[in-house]
C-alpha cells in the first residue's frame, strides 16, 4: 500500500485540496445537527450563546454548502486518480514492453488484459475513495473531539473510543478476517478471462469437436469457484456492516446516558449535553466510511498487488542503453549453451556445467554467419532452431558461451542498434486490426506505395492486394482471421523485404505456402540477398536448396 501512496506525491497539492474539501464538508454535514441542537436550546430558553435566528442562518448555511464541498472533493479526488490510472497504465506498457517477448511467452494473454483492464480500473477506489477519506476521517475526529472536549472531556472519551473502533480497529480487523480471499478473486477473474479468450480463439475447433457442453462446464466451474470466493467476501463485508452499525448504537447510547448522568449530577449544563449528543451522533460518516474499507478494499489491494507483481518483474535481459553501436559485419555462437530454465551467465561455463543433458536446449553450439551468405539450419521439432534465432535476437541470453555480431558480445550492443539490424520473422505473423497497408508499415512507417508494391511483389502478395477492391487500405479482421495462413505469412514476409535488414532471420518463412508462392518468395529472397546474410530454418528440401550451407541441430548440438 505505501507504493501506491508514494505515486500521489506529484499531485500532493490536489490531495490537499480534496482533503480540505473533504474535512469542511463533513463538518459542515455534522454542524447542521450541531446548529439544529444549538437553535432549539434558544427556543426553549436554554440558551447556549447562539440566538434562534443565528442558529436558523448557520444551520441552512451548513446544509447548502455541504453539496458544493462534497462535489468539490469528489472532483479533486477522482483528478487524482484518472492522472494516476493514466500513468499506471503507461509505467504497466513500458513494463510488458521490457518484459517482452520472453517474459510473457506462456503467460495467459485473458489474465494479461485482466490486469491492464479490470485491475487498473480497480485501483480508481483506492486514489478517490481511500486516501482522502482516511485523512478527512482523522481530520474530521479531531476537530469533532475538541469541540466535545471543550464541553465535557468525559463524552469526549466516549466519542474517542467510538472513532477508535469504527475507524481504526474493526477495518484492521475486518482486513485480517478476509485474508487472502480478495487476491484470490482477482487472480480467478484473471483466469476466467484467459479461459474465455482461449475459447473464442478456438471456438470452431469446439464445434466441430463436440466440446461446447465441455468449455461451458469449464466456465461454469472457474465462475462458481469465483463466485464462492466473493460470497465469502460479501458476507464479511455484511457482517462488518452490522457490528458497525451497532457500534454506532452503542456509542450514541453511551454518550446520551453519560450527557444525562453528568447533568444530573450537576457538572454539565442541560444545553451542553443536549448539544454534545446532537453532535456525535451525526459525526459518525466519515469514521464508517473508513471502516468499510476493510473489507471492501480487498480487491482493489489484490488488484494493486498484482499490478506491482508485473512491475516489478525483471525481464529475462536488459536492454543495453550504453553500449556499441554495431553495423552488420556478420554473426556468430561461439560454444553456447542454453536451457530456458536457467539463468544466463557473462561468458563463464559454471552455469552450464551444473545442467543435465536433457536440460540443454543447445549444447556447446559454435556456428559462424558470414557476410552474404545464406544458411540453412534444420532440425526436428523442439530440437533447437527457433531458439537459435532467439538467441540471435537476444531475446535470452546464453547461459554460456557467446553469440556476436560483428565480432562483439551482443550483450554489449546497443539493443536499438541490435533490433534495426535484424530483419525476423517467426512462424506465426501477427496482423493488427487495422489496414493491410498500416500492417505492413509497421516494419517501416515511412514507406511509399511504391516501395509496399515492391515488398508485396517479393512476398508474391501482389496479385492478392490487386484482387482486394480496397487494396492497401483493406481492413483486417482481429488476429488477421479475415486472411489465410499463407497470406499472413506472405505479409510477414513483404514486412521483412520493406524493412531491408543487413541480416535476415527467417523461421520457417514459407510453411504455410504452396510450392508455386513458395519458389516465387525463395527466388525474390535470393535475388534480395547481395549485401545480406540470410538465416533460414526450414524442414523443406525445397526451401534450403538455396542455401549456401546447411546445418542440422540435433538433441542441442549443431553439425
């Protein structure tokens, strides 16, 4: 909770404001039963230094200024907090953008959009309806038990304990009694969205299989478990409400049988314990308020937690900000070793040796990628290709051993420079939603048509753009399902030809392509490659018979 406060610090002065918004309008709600008691002890000759007409006036004054003073904090408040939610989000986007592609490999994209969505928008209770209303109660209590002390310090004792329990005790309490069950709600919310996205991607594979009676039980269970936990959550929070509620009872009775005892036995005027009653029975807002933060705080704690869980994660490597900057002058392995499971070393062998075999996805690979040459490296599946790129990439790190551009350690380029040298492409293209046009320029914002027809030419997409009524500016559906395997993978291609790489890393670039668009592709790839160095992984003979050298890795080892 203190990082969550320490992000208020730049908007302290609207705190500030809202707090003394806050504080003036609940003390003006509690004075017009303070100035109400006052008015009717001058209508009954009991005076207590206030005229009826003076009590009517400050009475409607108090009444008519507490909407503007709420309505005042409330906007200070939620100021605050939409400023705060827009710069959670961006420090969240800068954190899965360092945390990416590694870090997020595996992780489920439903419980993703849970945290960047729902959780955010949660912590919008935390910096309108938490910060502030703890203070404005404190400040609020002070000044209500000075003005009770100066009557009697006995009911002042009485109000004191009532703020105690109602505000500091019973929300402790209550936050103990819920224990973990507000992170497990978000945590389940998170998987039943990554549940629901799951099957929205897969729903035709569901109806032609026959599962959609088992996806709905699924969903049923996860949204029955969930619902479980925020029932317990509910009935807590409804006990709270209850004790809470007879606490105020408890301390209202207390101060009207102790005003009446003081004034029998002579040590406060009639008026006074009249007033003083009056009082601290409508002074009990801002303490309640409080208090039924224990319990209904939960799940936006649980949603800050998880939100500084992201945060916080380090990712698999740092972006290199001080280093070379390296123009292509060709790559290489030099005795590397790599396992997903363990953590990278800078050059030693140690934390390779203290691998299994079966752990090494590459062993002691050692492999050079001259200057305009194109390579071919095949394997079988999972045998260690695509995690060669990655490497190359510096998507990981080695766990020993090196990889080089240029003759020096990746880990010591500058990763802009790295990345502008690299032209990738994985075995899955990812199209945005937007035109075909918009996705193609995300490989270079500043290309003209002609230079899109050129690259659409090379990736043979040239007679599909023709075909499109729309051309370029043909929309493209989500997950580019409005396209085929093969065009997604042609403009995946047309990306890598417009972003004119010095060294090209292709991941089975031509899977998903008939053998015509295939040689089409493989003969633009080769004409394209003077000045390049070109890295294929492919298991088609006919892909790699345009490679200058082929290299097989099998069970981590590369020959």
């Amino acid at each position: 909770m203190a990082r969550m406060i320490g992000l208020v610090r730049p908007l302290a002065p609207h705190l500030a404001l809202a707090v003394a918004l806050g504080t003036a309008g609940s003390l003006a709600a509690t004075f017009v039963a303070a100035f109400g008691a006052y008015g009717i002890m001058a209508a009954v000759g009991q005076g207590a230094g206030l005229s009826v007409a003076a009590a009517c006036v400050l009475t409607v004054a108090c009444g008519v200024l507490r909407g503007p003073l709420h309505y005042g904090e409330q906007l200070a408040n939620h100021y605050i907090a939409f400023r705060l939610l827009a710069l959670i989000r961006d420090h969240v986007f800068a954190a899965l953008r360092r945390l990416a592609p590694a870090k997020l490999e595996g992780r489920d994209r439903g419980d993703l959009i849970s945290l960047v969505t729902a959780d955010i928008e949660l912590l919008e209770v935390f910096y309108a309806h938490t910060i502030s209303p703890i203070t404005i109660a404190i400040a609020s209590s002070a000044i209500m038990l000075a003005f009770i002390g100066a009557h009697s310090l006995p009911l002042a004792a009485i109000a004191l304990a009532g703020y105690l329990v109602l505000g500091a005790i019973m929300p402790i309490a209550s936050s103990k009694l819920c224990g973990n069950a507000g992170r497990a709600s978000r945590d389940a919310a998170g998987s039943i969205s990554a549940y629901v996205l799951d099957g929205l991607r897969g729903l035709a594979e569901t109806v032609q299989f026959a599962g959609v009676s088992k996806r709905s039980a699924g969903l049923a269970a996860q949204t029955d478990a969930m619902g479980s936990t925020d029932r317990s959550l509910h009935v807590r929070s409804a006990a709270v409400e209850g004790l809470a509620d007879a606490m105020v009872l408890l301390t209202s009775l207390a101060m009207i049988a102790t005003s009446l005892g003081l004034y029998a036995a002579g040590d406060l005027s009639f008026s006074s314990a009249f007033i003083c009653s009056f009082a601290c029975l409508s002074s009990f807002g801002p303490v309640l308020a409080v208090c039924r933060l224990g319990t209904s705080l939960q799940a936006t704690l649980a949603s800050g937690a998880r939100v500084l869980d992201l945060l916080d994660e380090e990712p698999q490597t740092v972006d290199v900000l001080d280093g070379a900057d390296a123009s292509f002058d060709g790559a290489a392995c030099e005795h590397v070793t790599f396992s997903y499971g363990a953590d990278s070393a800078s050059g030693s062998g140690s934390s390779a040796a203290a691998l299994s075999t079966d752990d090494r996805i590459l062993d002691d690979v050692s492999i050079a990628f001259e200057p305009g040459e194109m390579v071919c490296v095949t394997g079988r599946s999972g045998s260690g290709k695509s995690t060669l790129l990655k490497l190359l990439m510096r998507f990981w790190d080695p766990t020993s051993g090196a990889v080089k551009m240029s003759g020096r350690d990746l880990r010591g380029v500058n990763t802009s420079s790295l990345r502008s040298s690299i032209g990738y492409m994985t075995q899955d293209t990812h199209l945005f939603v937007g035109t075909i046009g918009d996705n193609l320029r995300i490989a270079r914002e500043d290309a003209t048509d002609a230079e899109l027809d050129s690259a659409c030419e090379a990736a043979a997409l040239s007679s599909l753009i023709a075909r499109l009524p729309q051309g370029y500016d043909t929309p493209v559906a989500e997950l580019g399902d409005s396209l085929s395997g093969g065009e997604r993978q042609r403009i995946g291609l047309a990306r890598i030809f417009l972003h004119d790489a010095p060294f090209v890393l292709l991941d089975e670039p031509t899977s998903n392509l008939d053998a015509l668009n295939e040689a089409a592709v493989m003969r633009a790839i080769d004409r394209r490659r003077a000045g390049k160095t070109v890295v294929l992984v492919s298991h088609r003979a006919s892909t790699c018979a345009f490679a200058d050298r082929f290299y097989s890795v099998e069970h981590g080892r590369i020959s």
